[in-house]
C-alpha cells in the first residue's frame, strides 16, 4: 500500500457495517459507594450544592442531602456529566496544531495542498508505518479524557477490534447495541462508497440505525463545490432526521433551514471552520429554526485543544451571529442535547438515578454552576469516572476510592503525573493489568517514531 493510500485509509475510515462488540476487561469499580458533594448540574437544573451518589457503576442518588454511611468527596467544585464530543478523528489528536498558511474554498482543497501534506499527511504515514493498530487512539483518548470527555465520536472502528476503548465511541458499539453509522465524504455516483450510503440509508428506514454522522459542505459559503455536495445529498435522501451534519460551513440560511425542516441534527465546530475557511456555520439560524446543535472539537490540526476551548468559541461566535446563547444551553450541546443528537440519551448526558456513572468534576470557577463550566478548560478537570471507573482524577481522590496508595501494588495502567500544576493519576486500562499499556508507554512509542509529538499536557 502507498503512503499516500495509507494516509486516505486514516482519514476517511468511517463506519457504514454494524461492529460487533470489543473485548471486555473489567472496570476497577471502588469497592463501597461513594458521593461527590458540590455543585450539581441536574437534568434539570443546577444546584450550588449538592451530593451525587455512585454504587455499583450507576448514579445511585442525586440529592441536597448528604447520604449517610457513604464515603462523601468534598470537591468544592461543579460536577456534571461527562461531556460529549460529536465530531473529530481521535488518531489525528496525536499531532501539534497545525498553521494553516491560508484560507481554503473547501476541504477537498486543504487534503491536497503541500504543506498539510508536510505537517500531518506524511507524519501520519510514519505512524502507521511505525506502530500497532490503536496507539494513535489511546494517546487520544487519554486527552478527551483529561479534558472532561467521556464519549467521543470518529474513532477508528479497527482500534476497537482487540480492546475496549477507554473512553465511549458513540458511533460503534455502545451499551449492548450499533445503532450509529459514520462517513467522511458524501461518496459520488461512481464511487464505491455510494451502495454502501444507501444501505445506510436502508438501515435508516428500516429503524436499525439512530444516528449517522455525515461531513456535509465543509467549506466557505458562495464555494461551488459545496453546492453541488448539498445538492447531491438532498438529491439522495440523505436528509433524515437521523442524520447528524458535520459542518454545513457553506451552506446559505435557506439550507440550514432546509435541513431543519427535514429533522436533521448539526454537530458544529467553529475553531476548526474558521481557521480553515475564515468563517463557519450558520449556528444561530439553526437554533431559531429548532434544529438541535451539538459541538465537536475536531482534531488537533486545526481545531481546538480540548471540547471546553469549543465551548467558548462558539460562545463567542453566536454572540456575534446574534443569537446569544445562556450558559445552560451551551453546557447542554456538550451533556444532555449532545446525548439526543448520538440517539444516546438514555445513558449518556445527564446525571440521573440508575443511569452509568459517566461523570466529570470541574474547579468552580463562578458562583453560577454552568457559567463555571464555559469558563474551564481541561487545567480546571479534577475528575473523571466512566461508568463508575475512576479514571482521572486529583491524587488524593483517586487513593482514596481506589485504595492504590504509595507502597501498594499499583497495576501497570495506573500512574501519576503532574497535570497543569496539579498532582494526578490516570488509569488507562481500568486497573486491569493483562493488556493495558501506560500512558508513558504509548507516548514513548509515539515519540520515537515521531519526535514532534503534541504535548497533552500544554
């Protein structure tokens, strides 16, 4: 295989055939309940204290009364789900971001131009040269992870093959069942991806798919061959109301409103869009049509670091569109609406009794809980569980619900490290020994294949 189809093969990997599930390992759940007590962003609102119980994996008590008999952390900080990210190509994450030395028409135009070539393509060519099938994700996933998320959507199906992931993929097996597809590039009449988008489809009609992600007018708005894609895709009946639109960056009002009135879903990621194409989506008409919006960061190349900076820039760029956005509602494109827009929010999204305890801790950074939350970046995350795992989180927390203390026997896949100032510990393989590999492990791999490694703690 050429470098070249190699780099293609990375890239456009999407998941259109039902998987299977991955091998399992065993969570390391803590041994008795735990409660979190702090601020408490609710299903239904947020409340400056309360306590969140966690039992056997499950959210098992949200409540203003402290339980009793529980091991109670006092985090004094704002605890909420974990957050959702809908759009991005996780093995790309590895990779610094990347300068973009001009503004492009589309993104066919930036996957053919020589210095992305020379920045990501051919370092990515080297990776996949160079090391086993899912390294690039595991690095990902540890930085979702430390940046609050704990559902992601774009990994490669292949990571999952012979490991659990460490973090959701919400579009391949996810709580017992697939319900979700996944494509790059609206495929041409000739292509070979085209019977495979029908059969999509197929599933779409049938019920057997909730949510298929579709990048779709990636570009400036007035760009030809944005049109011609959008055409296209109306032409085929892609317009479902279980289609998520990736972008739409260069779509008119008309269209956005188009799509809206179909049922479908946009996932948005400003930074990415306006690096790339100095402008981006008609977020704000989306909203005012009724059309539910969830936020992505993309990939490191050129959009944010982590899916809280996405937060922030969308603030801002809605604000600027006329369409202010409260607090609420953009922590909500992250948790609770990110979690509708998957086909997930039966389990995903909020904090809710019997639901898997997925769930972050944030510094408080404002009296207003989910003001808190649009003011943080990943150096304000002091926790992490995943179904009631805890994976990341302040040193102290972690020794306490794990019990891995200085001098026990500490699996391989737990370490401590320094995160922005504050003493941490990550555990990238669920406290299960057989078949875990150490965050320092993938990274020293990464970097000896590629010295310019992005830094996850920068």
């Amino acid at each position: 295989m050429s470098h070249g189809d190699g780099f293609e093969r990375a890239y456009r990997r999407g998941v259109t055939e039902p998987v299977g599930p991955p091998p399992r390992r065993t969570r390391a759940l803590p041994t008795a309940p735990f409660a979190l007590h702090g601020a408490v962003i609710t299903p239904e609102a947020a409340w400056s204290k309360g306590y969140v119980t966690v039992a056997d994996g499950r959210v098992a008590d949200v409540s203003t009364t402290a339980p009793q008999q529980v091991r109670v952390i006092d985090t004094n900080g704002v605890i909420l789900p974990g957050l959702v990210d809908l759009h991005g190509h996780p093995e790309f994450n590895v990779f610094p971001a990347w300068e973009p030395p001009t503004r492009y028409a589309n993104r066919y135009r930036w996957r053919a131009s020589a210095a992305y070539r020379a920045l990501v393509r051919d370092p990515q060519n080297r990776l996949l040269d160079a090391l086993p099938a899912g390294t690039q994700t595991v690095y990902a996933e540890v930085r979702a992870l430390v940046g609050g998320v704990t559902a992601i959507q774009g990994a490669s199906a292949a990571s999952t093959k012979t490991r659990e992931p460490l973090v959701r993929n919400v579009d391949l097996w996810a709580f017992g069942q697939h319900k979700a597809r996944a494509m790059i590039d609206l495929p041409s009449a000739s292509s070979r991806d085209l019977p495979r988008l029908q059969k999509v489809l197929a599933d779409i009609a049938a019920g057997e798919v909730t949510a298929f992600y579709l990048h779709l007018a990636e570009g400036a708005r007035g760009d030809e061959r944005s049109r011609t894609e959008y055409q296209r895709f109306v032409d085929l009946g892609a317009a479902t109301p279980a289609t998520n639109v990736i972008h739409g960056s260069a779509l008119s009002e008309a269209q956005v409103r188009e799509l809206a009135d179909a049922g479908c879903r946009l996932v948005w990621s400003p930074q990415s869009n306006l690096r790339l194409y100095g402008e981006t989506t008609l977020a704000g008409v989306a909203l005012a049509a009724g059309m539910p919006v969830a936020l992505g960061a993309d990939w490191l190349p050129s959009g944010s670091v982590s899916l809280l900076d996405e937060l922030r820039v969308a603030r801002r760029v809605l604000a600027g569109q006329g369409r202010p956005t409260t607090a609420a509602d953009l922590v909500g494109m992250v948790t609770s609406g990110a979690a509708r827009v998957a086909g997930l929010d039966a389990h995903l999204g909020s904090l809710a009794v019997g639901r898997p305890a997925d769930l972050v801790v944030l510094e408080r950074l404002h009296e207003d809980p989910y003001e808190s939350v649009c003011l943080a970046d990943p150096a304000a995350v002091r926790m992490v569980c995943i179904g009631g795992d805890v994976s990341y989180a302040r040193e102290d927390w972690f020794a306490e619900l794990t019990g891995l203390v200085d001098g026990a026997a500490w699996p391989s896949s737990v370490e401590r490290l320094i995160a922005w100032g504050v003493p941490m510990r990550v555990d990238t393989g669920f406290g299960d020994v057989a078949g875990a590999r150490s965050l320092s492990a993938v990274r020293a791999d990464l970097i000896a294949a590629y010295p310019q490694i992005g830094p996850i703690f920068a």
